[in-house]
C-alpha cells in the first residue's frame, strides 16, 4: 500500500531532507586522497545528530554504519572501514536521516583527486540519468515512465544498469512500496499523484549489470569488478510537479 503524505508530513520530510542533503554535500568536500570512509561516517552522525536528526542506515537491518561507503566496484552497501581513499578513485555514499518521525534517503558519487576519462563519464551520465528520471516526477505519470527515463539515459550512451537493486518509497519507514526500478517500460506500473514520496537511485556500471554479495552479506559489487556509480534524491510528488527534497541548501532543485 502507497501511503501519501499530508502537507505536515511532507514539511517533517523537506527539513529532514534539508538536514540529509547539507551533510551529504559536507562530506563530499571531505572527500580527497588519504581519507578514510570510516572518517566519513563519524562526521556524517556527527553533523546530523548535532542538526537534531538521526542516522537512519545505523542498526537497520543490523547494518553496522551511519552511511553506505562503496569504493570503484562497489555498487552499494559498502561498509566503512579504514581503508584510505586513493587518487582516481570513485567514491559512492549513501545516506538517510530520520527527523521528526520520517526518513529521507540520498546518495551520490564523488571523484577522489583526478579520475580517468571513463570514470568521469559515467558519473555524468549517471547523474544525468537520475535527473531524467526526476523530470517524468508529476501527477499521472508511472513509475515505468521514471524507470524508462534513467534506461534511456544510460543504455545509449554504453552502460548497464544495476537489476536487482532499486529505488523505493519512503517516509515512515525507510523502505515503502512502491518499488522504483531504474528501466521501463514506460506507462505501466503505479501512478504517480501528490502526497507520494519515491527515492529514485539509478545505479549504472561501466562494463556489465550482474552483481554479487561478498561474504560480509552486505557488499554488492559489480560481478566483473568494473566502475559502478550511484546517484540518489528523495522526490514529493506535488499538485504542480515535484519537488526534490534532499537537495542541499542553496542548490538548486532539478
């Protein structure tokens, strides 16, 4: 069941998401050769604890972490650890937040120092992809029409993308229906109206789409160890259209 949020609820979600996309795009600055993701994370509970929110990844599900740190091949749920980030590295961070009852859920790709041509390109594209899927976000559109969006961003330009993994409704809870896989077709599946709220998330690898867990039952990597980026925002459907709501302050929303 699809629970739509009231106008109250969904301001509950703007200043959590407001809060969400700020220390997101802090730890992005941190973001250089020689920092650890468990570096990361401390500062990421740090700054959302001290704006009166909560980590919403740390304990959920017995996760071990305040974020999701996934290095190069790592598509998502990468733990933080002590491993330094190096010079040409791509970095993958996704993050939640609970305030006042209500989660939000964002992520993004940052370059570590200077990165090859290949991995450059595919962050684009991947941010590209998300943004396509955000403009299809309007009352009477299908999720299939979101999903298709990211598909015809991505596929053309020689990438594939991530299955088995999806973007997803969110509020209450971190995980709500519907399910907001990043492919077609479009004009079937649920349809969009105002109050929803969807995380959409493609995730797009530079070689091919099959993954696989690593033993720690958490780490899902590419299958053939290629570049994976991941690109996320928490979309309000809205009378009018959409409204981003992890945008950080001061950035515009797409």
């Amino acid at each position: 069941m699809i629970y739509r949020k009231s106008p109250a609820e969904l301001d509950a979600m703007r200043r959590g998401g407001r809060i969400l996309g700020d220390a997101l795009r802090k730890l992005g600055e941190q973001v250089a050769p020689g920092v650890t993701t468990l570096d990361l994370d401390r500062t990421f509970e740090a700054i959302v604890t001290e704006a009166g929110g909560k980590p919403s990844f740390k304990g959920y599900r017995g996760f071990p972490a305040s974020i999701c740190a996934s290095p190069n091949e790592v598509i998502v749920h990468g733990i933080p650890n002590d491993r330094r980030l190096e010079d040409g590295d791509i970095i993958s961070i996704d993050t939640g937040v609970l305030f006042e009852g209500f989660h939000t859920d964002t992520a993004w790709t940052f370059p570590v120092g200077t990165v090859s041509h290949d991995a450059a390109h595919l962050l684009k594209i991947t941010e590209e992809s998300l943004n396509a899927a955000i403009e299809q976000c309007k009352p009477g559109r299908r999720i299939g029409d979101v999903g298709y969006a990211v598909e015809q961003v991505a596929i053309p330009a020689g990438f594939s993308l991530v299955q088995e993994y999806a973007g997803h409704g969110v509020g209450r809870s971190l995980h709500e229906e519907p399910w907001v896989p990043n492919y077609g077709p479009p004009g079937r599946r649920e349809a969009l109206s105002p109050g929803m709220t969807i995380a959409i998330e493609p995730m797009v690898n530079l070689g091919g789409a099959a993954t696989r867990t690593l033993d720690d039952g958490w780490t899902v990597v590419t299958a053939d160890g290629s570049l994976s980026a991941h690109f996320e925002h928490t979309i309000a459907i809205t009378d009018e259209g959409h409204e981003v709501l992890t945008a950080p302050t001061g950035v515009a929303p797409a």
